[in-house]
C-alpha cells in the first residue's frame, strides 16, 4: 500500500535535524584536533637553529699562540731548530706504535699533519738547552679525541723500548704518563726520557720531552718542552692554562663578530 507524502514542513524539521547533527560531528572532530595539537610535545614543535659554529682562520689561531711575555726570562724567540732534534728523535725503533711517536716527534706532528688553519711559536731556553714549541690547530673534534685516544696508550705500548738514533747512538727510551691541569674538553700528556751512554761510559739522561695535547671545542693545542737531561721545573702547565685562556678569548670575539 503506498505511503502517505510526508509534508513538506516535516521534510524542513527532519533536515534541520540532520544539519545540526553534521554541525555537532563536525565540532566535535574539530575540537578532538585542537586538543591534539595542544597536547603534542615540545620537541615536536618548531625550535630556532643553532647558531653555526666557527671555524678558527689562520689570523685567529696566530692571536692564540703564546709570547715571550707569557713565558718570562730565560725564554725568547727561537734561533731555530734545537740541535736534539735531529741528533736524538731522528731515530729507528722495531715497534711501530713507538715509531709512530718517534716521527711524530721529531715531526711535531702529535696529531697528525696539520690544517691550513694552523699557527706555531717556539721559544728557546739557551741556559738548559732547552726548546719549547707551541701549536694551536684548527681540527674536527673527533679526529683530536682521536689522537689523545692513541696517546694515551703509549705509556703501556711504548713503556720501554730501545731507539737508534742518528748522533747519539742506542738510546733507552721510556714513556710515562704527564699529569695535566685541567684545561679544555680534553687532553693527554707524556714525559718520554731517552738515556744513554755519555763519552766517559756513565749512562746519563740524554733528553727529556714534555709533550701535551689540549682540545677545545673544535680546535687543538699541543706543546712539546724538550730539555737536554732532566727538566728542573715544570714547563707545561703554565703555559697550557695560559694557552687555553687566550684561545678561549679568541672564541668568544670570533663569535661576538659573527
């Protein structure tokens, strides 16, 4: 049997109806957003860039050296390489890590070759005989960490081994860990004596190397304090502290000009 027709005002109300059900649904779903939304971490919200770090540029690394000021009497600008250099840690040893040290010596190289971002000053001390040569370094952090990393080592690896050397002959060459102060990231130190046999047949301390490496943030330090015999006096801390100051200087100007 066919159904009555529904009046049209019936139809009016049953779509007003429908309507403000769609209208409460889509309100709903809308709000269901908004929470959401405000719910979300922080994390995933936007967050400003860090700032770029700064590279250290020849000019920077030249204002970070040590000077004849720093260092006081009896040191002054070197006269050139210290005839120990060539006559002593131009020498062949059997175990390759030690080699390693030897060149890296005789090279001044600690960490490896330098940047081009680098700069050196070396200072003579002519009532020891003594020579102390100073690098600042601009490096990948990781390669630096690396580098102290394998120094570290070398107190157990090269703790005792023997050395022929081009002037002065077998040499006993020892290696021990140097206490550092605590300065930068990170940083490693050695004493490495070598000891032979003087020309009246007495075996005698031929030469003593203070040799340390310091990081700071991506940029390196490293000092190497050669005395012919035994050092009388500490000859490492203070100008590691004062080194680390004035490259830290030279951080916070390079980044107040950025």
């Amino acid at each position: 049997m066919p159904r009555a027709p529904v009046p049209r005002a019936g139809r009016a109300v049953r779509a007003a109806v429908f309507c403000a059900a769609g209208l409460l649904a889509a309100t709903a779903c809308g709000y269901g957003r908004a929470d959401r939304a405000a719910e979300a971490p922080a994390s995933a919200r936007a967050t400003p860039p860090a700032a770029p770090a700064t590279v250290l540029t020849t000019a920077q690394a030249q204002a970070a050296l040590l000077t004849e000021g720093d260092l006081g009497p009896p040191w002054a600008p070197t006269q050139g390489a210290a005839t120990w250099r060539d006559g002593v840690l131009k020498a062949r040893a059997d175990s390759p890590d030690c080699q390693r040290l030897l060149d890296a010596l005789y090279a001044d190289e600690l960490l490896g070759a330098p940047p081009s971002a680098h700069a050196v000053a070396a200072f003579d001390d002519a009532d020891d005989d003594a020579q102390l040569r100073y690098q600042v370094l601009s490096l990948r952090a990781a390669d630096v960490d690396r580098g102290l990393a394998w120094m570290r080592t070398l107190p157990q690896t090269c703790a005792s081994f023997t050395a022929t050397t081009t002037r002065a002959g077998v040499q006993a060459v020892e290696v021990h860990e140097l206490a550092l102060p605590e300065v930068g990231d990170a940083r490693a130190g050695l004493r490495v004596t070598f000891t032979g046999e003087s020309a009246d047949g007495e075996i005698v301390p031929t030469l003593t190397l203070d040799v340390a490496a310091v990081r700071l943030t991506d940029d390196a330090i490293t000092l190497t304090n050669g005395t012919q015999g035994a050092p009388l006096t500490d000859g490492v801390s203070q100008p590691l502290n004062t080194g680390v100051q004035r490259l830290t200087a030279v951080h916070h100007q390079s980044r107040a000009q950025a």
